[in-house]
C-alpha cells in the first residue's frame, strides 16, 4: 500500500475492510494491520460483526465504521471524518437493500448524514456496499453535486464504468477486490461450485494459491468546492 501511495501520490487512502479477517469481518489486528500499511480510514458493510468480538473496537474506533442504515442501537457509526493535511474528509458508508439484509432505506439516511457531513467539509465520500448495480447508480445519481465521490464495495468484480457525473461526483459502480485472483471472488472454488451443483453448503476458506490482485481507484478533488476534478480505475493482477 505504501508503494501505491507514493506512486500514485495518494493524500488520503480509504479501503472497505470487511473481508479482512481471513475471508469474513474484520479484527482489531487486521484492522491496525490495514493502518500500518497505509490506509487512513476503513468502511465496511454487510459481514462487519461476523468476528463478534469486533463490536467493542467498532465502538471505540474514529477510523472504522459500519454501514449508517442499520438500526440506531446497532453499535458502531456509519460516517465520520478525518484530517489530512489540513483538510477534513467525510466519510458515510451506506448498504443497500436489493438481495441484502433488511436494512433502512440507504436514500434517506445517506440524504441526512450528507447534509451533516456538509456542514463539516465539501469533501466527502461514500462506499454504497450494494449487490445490485443499479441501486449503486441511483445512489450516485441521487447523491451527485453533494458529495466528491461515490464508490461501490460488496460484489468483488471491479467495474469499468469509472466517470465523473454532471453535477461534479466522481463514480464507480464496484472499485473491486484486492486479493487471491483464482478461486471465485476470493473463496476457494470446490466449496462454491458444491453450493452451486448440489444445493449443500460449506464453509467457505480464502484461496491461498496462485497470484492476487490490487483492485482501487485515484479521485482528484477540488478541496475548496469537493468536486471531483478526475477518477482513475486500477486493476493490478498477478501479483506474487
């Protein structure tokens, strides 16, 4: 990660670390691990309490959080901000509703925690952790001209459809996953292909052979107004 800083001369590193923890939630020492190598602030979304004893961290934590629709006494918050150089980034982390667990509407709370955020800072960015893309683009949609960027997390297939949209948001419907390239979307493929061709499900383990891959994308944004002047998808693969 710190090579992609430099290379790419990155002010600000955000990453969804919800898989981190070998396939399923997150720990504190992944988390911290994730800090170490460079990233500034961690979003999550639908598997962030599978390591249960993660809730207290989740708590206590100012640069780790959970989607912002699940129920008000879920523990943890879904935006916050952090300070780079001088500038204060929001950061709001929505979940959507389509094929996901039952939620609140990802439109009204990201239409009021935004409008908190803007109070804070114009620059502001949000992970849509979302299975269906068009739920993903109508979020973009909905949020352009208020926030700098809006990026989507959960399906693990990084898309090419990278823009800036009219009202100044950058977009991207998956910013995709950084891990094992063979296997199926990170998993080892003999349990997935036995839950697709006989109905019965195992535990899925993270692919430990072959290459991996860095999957991300670069924004440029104008910190006076918070409009996104340049989006850039990467997508490393066969990396040892």
């Amino acid at each position: 990660m710190a090579l992609a800083r430099e290379q790419h001369q990155i002010h600000a590193c955000l990453a969804n670390g919800e898989n981190a923890a070998g396939g399923f939630g997150l720990t504190a020492q992944t988390a911290e691990e994730m800090f170490g190598s460079g990233v500034d602030f961690i979003t999550s979304g639908n598997h962030i309490f599978d390591k249960r004893d993660f809730k207290g961290y989740l708590e206590s934590s100012d640069r780790v959080i959970r989607p912002a629709n699940y129920p008000p006494a879920t523990p943890g918050r879904g935006s916050g901000t952090f300070i780079v150089e001088g500038v204060t980034v929001g950061v709001l982390n929505v979940m959507g509703r389509t094929f996901m667990p039952p939620v609140d509407d990802p439109f009204r709370c990201a239409d009021a925690l935004v409008d908190e955020l803007r109070r804070k800072t114009p620059v502001i960015v949000v992970d849509v952790h979302a299975e269906a893309s068009s739920e993903k683009v109508a979020l973009g949609r909905f949020l352009d001209g208020r926030v700098s960027c809006v990026y989507g997390t959960h399906t693990h297939v990084q898309t090419s459809d990278e823009q800036i949209l009219p009202g100044g948001t950058a977009y991207v419907t998956d910013v995709g996953m950084t891990g094992p390239t063979e296997g199926v979307i990170g998993m080892e493929s003999r349990a997935v292909l036995d839950r697709f061709l006989t109905g019965i499900s195992d535990r899925f383990s993270v692919e430990k052979t072959g290459t991996k891959q860095f999957c991300a994308a670069v924004v440029g944004i104008d910190t006076n107004t918070g409009k996104a002047i340049e989006i850039k998808r990467i997508f490393q693969r066969g990396i040892a």
